[in-house]
C-alpha cells in the first residue's frame, strides 16, 4: 500500500489571490494555457491580476479545444518556448489542465518530437499550476494527460506523470456554468470514484478517498436534477472532483472511461456524459458485496434506481452497432485499462455493459 500526492492543494475562496505570493514564485514567466470560457468566469482575471501584483511575467494561450489533440500540444510547446515560459498554468476544464500538463513535459524536452509524448521516458516538465473551473475532471491533483491522437482515431492518456505543484480551487468559477457542464463533469467525477473503488489496485487509502469522497457527492446530487446552484454548493462539488481526483491518480481508471474515449472521439459526446452511460453496467459486474457498498455510498438504495438515475440525468447512448464495436474490441487489447478492473473481462459483459447504456 503507498499514498502519494504531492499537490499542494488550496481549496477556498479567492485562493488564487491569497496564495499568489507562493505560486507565483515559480519561475520568471509564466505560459497560461486556457480557453475562453476563464475569461468570462473571471479565473484568467484572478490569476493575471496575481501575476501582475507579484511581478512574474506571462502569455497566454487561450484557444484550447475540447478534447485537446497532439497538434495543439505541440503548437503550446512552440509559444512556451519562444517566449522563454518556465512555468505553466492551466486553467479551465480537463481540455486546458491536460494541455497544460503535456505542454509543460514537451517544453523540458524541447530535443523531443511529438512522438516522445507516447513514449516511455523521462518525465520532467515545467512545474504546472492548475486553476480548475468544472467539477470533474480531477486534473488539478492527478499525474495523467488525456490528449486526442488523430492518427489512432481515439484519445489516450500520456504514459508520462506529471503532478501539478499547485492546485487551486475556488467554487466561485462554477457559479455561472451552463447546468449541462455541471452535470456531465459531476458525471465524471462519480465515475472516478466508482472506477477507482471496483479497481484492482485500490487500497485502504484510495477507499478513504472514495469512501468520504462519494458521501461529498451524494450530498450534492440532487441540484444536478434541480435548479440553480449556490456559491457553497458549488466549493462542495468542486471539493467532490478533487477527491475524484486523488483516487483515481493512486489506482487509474477502468472499463467506463475506456470504452468513453471511442463515443467522444467519433461523436463528440462530452467526456462526462460518455462514462456515465458505462457506470450502470460496469457496477452489474462487480461482486454483490462491493456494489451494495458502492451504491450506499453513493445514496442509491439499488441498481435500478442507479440506472434510472443515471439515464434520467444524461439520457441513454443511440445505438451504433459499428462503434460499439470497435470500442469492444479496442478496449480487449487496451491491457492499462483491463488489469485495473478486478474480475475477469471478456467481450461478451463488455457488450453486456454496452447494451445498459442504451
């Protein structure tokens, strides 16, 4: 058993701020790495304005995509080091932070080529700050990058690790977030709990995190189906994905967020949304005793409720014979994400898993 987690985390209001005189100090210059939705939830004015009041330079790099691919890596790699960047700050959902996190490894290895990012190697990088403004994603404490790779038609996660120094998080930047972005990321987050607690590699201390973790959830889950949201509710969210977060970096994630990559690579289906059609059938498969627990955790008297819940939430995946499978028979010969999973997979309960999102 280990725990590792080497994140300084700051988890209050106006932390950005108040904690400026440390974060700011690592390094000359720094490359901020975003998109244009940080502009309007006042994020990319809050770590500017730090920025300027502590005297450290920076650029800014705010044309991050969804699902950000090699090619966009590469062309923050390029800015970071014409301008002479020594340390990178992502801000935004999973789509910046991982682009922040890839961005940093390629400009320490600046002799590198864009392959070097899927090969096995060193993994020195820029130190990264990460500033998140979702609630899923978990980017901001773990060590993985999830990039889309356009010539294998899929997104797949670095075999690099790389931790932020800093992560920062202030519920106020969800306060103004589309009810759609709420959902789909908190989505995420459950699935890394549940992802994390049915996983070969869980220990006592990611079942801590999961264990406190899920209950953080469940007290929040029902604004996902409501309206409006407040301040508070939103630092509980936020507080739920960064415990995600810390699970799932100590264990990986398994067959949902596997089979997920192919939905949002041929469809674009939100990250989020594209787990959570998995969740139900990925906890059919787990052993009686641990789904129960699973599941109490979570506030779910039972799998049909969970079921219901999940599809009343997200809706169900349109069936797509084609792509189902293809994403079965990538996921078989995807051997990361199949020795995470503790019981024996095969291709007919991944169809199985397929068929309960539908």
């Amino acid at each position: 058993m280990y725990f590792y987690m080497p994140t300084k985390v700051y988890s209050e209001r106006d932390c950005v701020k108040k904690y400026a005189h440390q974060w700011t100090a690592l390094g000359q210059k720094a490359l901020i790495v975003t998109g244009k939705s940080s502009e309007q939830n006042g994020a990319r004015k809050d770590v500017t304005d730090a920025l300027r009041e502590n005297g450290t330079d920076f650029v800014i790099f705010d044309e991050t995509e969804q699902n950000p691919s090699v090619e966009l890596v590469m062309k923050v790699r390029e800015i970071g080091l014409r301008e002479n960047a020594d340390f990178v700050i992502g801000i935004g959902g999973g789509s910046p932070m991982d682009a922040a996190k890839a961005a940093a490894l390629m400009i320490a290895q600046a002799d590198k080529d864009a392959e070097f990012l899927y090969e096995k190697g060193a993994d020195d990088a820029l130190p990264v700050v990460e500033v998140p403004t979702t609630c899923g994603t978990g980017s901001e404490v773990t060590p993985y990058a999830i990039l889309t790779v356009h010539e294998r038609h899929i997104k797949s996660s670095l075999p690099h690790k790389i931790y932020p120094v800093y992560a920062l998080l202030d519920g106020k930047y969800l306060t103004g977030a589309k009810k759609e972005i709420l959902v789909n990321t908190a989505v995420d987050a459950l699935g890394h709990f549940i992802e994390s607690y049915v996983n070969t590699n869980a220990t006592p201390f990611s079942h801590m995190l999961c264990e406190y973790g899920m209950g953080v959830w469940n007290s929040n889950k029902k604004l996902l189906i409501g309206a409006g949201i407040t301040p508070e509710e939103c630092d509980s969210l936020l507080l739920a994905s960064a415990l995600a977060g810390m699970a799932i970096a100590h264990t990986g994630t398994a067959l949902p967020h596997g089979l997920s990559y192919y939905l949002t690579y041929e469809k674009g289906i939100p990250h989020g949304k594209a787990v959570g059609y998995f969740l139900p059938g990925y906890l059919s498969e787990a052993r009686p005793l641990m789904r129960k627990r699973v599941l109490a955790l979570a506030g779910f008297p039972d799998m049909q409720y969970f079921t219901a819940f999940i599809h009343n939430l997200i809706g169900t995946m349109e069936p797509d014979e084609e792509l189902i499978t293809k994403a079965v028979r990538g996921l078989m010969s995807n051997e990361d994400k199949l020795r995470n999973v503790p019981y024996p997979v095969t291709e007919d309960m991944l169809y199985h898993i397929c068929s309960m999102a539908q």
